[in-house]
C-alpha cells in the first residue's frame, strides 16, 4: 500500500481548519503558498482552503468542498505538500504511488514498502493516469481498499504536479465504495486541473525530468 496513505489523521489535520468563502459566480483564481511553492487555482465548486498550520508543522494545505448531487451532499478532500530542488520527479512520485518510465513516456502505478504478495493483490485496485493542469504535469492513482468492512472501504486518490523545479502533491479520499452515486473523483481532477504555478523563473531556471 502506498506509504503516505494515512488518510484519517490527513482529513483530520491536513484539511483543519479551512477557511470558507463568500461564494461568488465569478470563480477567480485563488492564491495558495505551501512552503515554497505558489500557485493560482479556480474554485469553481466554492470549497474550502486550508493553510499551512501548526498542526501539521505548517507542512501542507488543502482543499475540501461539499458537493450536492442526486439530491444529496457528498464531501471530499485533498492536501497540498510542496517538493522542490529535486532531480528526478520518481524522487517523489514513489512516495505517492506513482514512477514514471521514461522509455514508455507513462506513469505506471508503484508499491512503496509493499510485499510481493501484496503488490499482486494491489494492482488489481490500482489505476494510474496522466494529469496536465495549466501549467503543471504528472499523475493522479486510484486505489480501492480490499480490508476492512466492505460498506466502510473507500477509493484513495493520490496526485503530483510538476513544473520546472516544484511539485504540489497530496493524498485524499474519492468515494465510498458501497456507494456508487458518491464519486467525487472528476470534481477533484477539475480543481487540479486549474492549478497554474506561479512560481518565478529565477526560482525554476531548472527542469527535472521527464
């Protein structure tokens, strides 16, 4: 399983406390600073950001938004954490569940720590893709639990964003698996896909790979 699943105490500390906005129609861009790195998203479903704190030793941030569909709300979260002066971007995507195989130009799902044993049970609920946001490049990977109380398992989402010498990557819950109409996976690919780095190109003279 991935290393840095620790789901519960992310929705725990990552997301609180959040900061709701007035909501507006004209969904603006939004400023956000994680460590080092600076970015502008377009909150078009009116959620809620969380800075860096000292709970989390002002570490990450996060989003989260509550979202009506088929006549219910249904909820879902991300965190933020910043990377930077790295050379090889499978120097952090492993630690999120992601390698990126230069021959092939794709991502392809990765185990850190795993057993052999559970890497064969893990692939068949493990799903990578590629992820483009304005400016940024990477990978989103779905996971679906396989212990545990089958109406309580969740599909876990893990991403990273690249540009030049950053990355925003972060962890999150999707979907309840017992629960078909709780998919909350498009509507957070719609909030990463507005992410535009904003970073100075003194600060990303650089580029790691791919």
């Amino acid at each position: 399983m991935i290393r840095k699943f620790a789901i519960c105490a992310f929705l725990a500390v990552a997301i609180a406390p959040c900061t709701a906005r007035p909501r507006d129609m004209h969904h603006s861009a939004l400023r956000v600073q994680v460590q080092s790195c600076n970015f502008l998203l377009t909150d078009a479903l009116h959620g809620s950001i969380s800075k860096p704190s000292q709970e989390n030793n002002f570490e990450s941030g996060g989003y989260s938004a509550t979202i009506r569909v088929f006549g219910s709300e249904k909820s879902f979260g991300f965190n933020f954490l910043c990377h930077s002066k790295f050379k090889n971007v499978n120097e952090i995507s492993e630690d999120y569940g992601g390698h990126f195989e230069p021959v092939t130009n794709k991502w392809v799902p990765f185990f850190p720590g795993a057993s052999a044993d559970e890497i064969s049970r893990l692939r068949k609920v493990t799903k990578i893709f590629s992820l483009d946001s304005k400016n940024g490049h990477g990978f989103y990977m779905i996971q679906d639990e396989t212990v545990g109380e089958p109406d309580r398992r969740v599909r876990h989402f893990s991403y990273c964003l690249f540009h030049e010498t950053k990355a925003i990557c972060g962890l999150g819950d999707v979907r309840r698996l017992a629960d078909a109409k709780s998919d909350m996976l498009p509507y957070a690919l719609r909030i990463l896909k507005s992410v535009e780095f904003t970073d100075t190109p003194a600060e990303t003279s650089k580029s790691a790979n791919p």
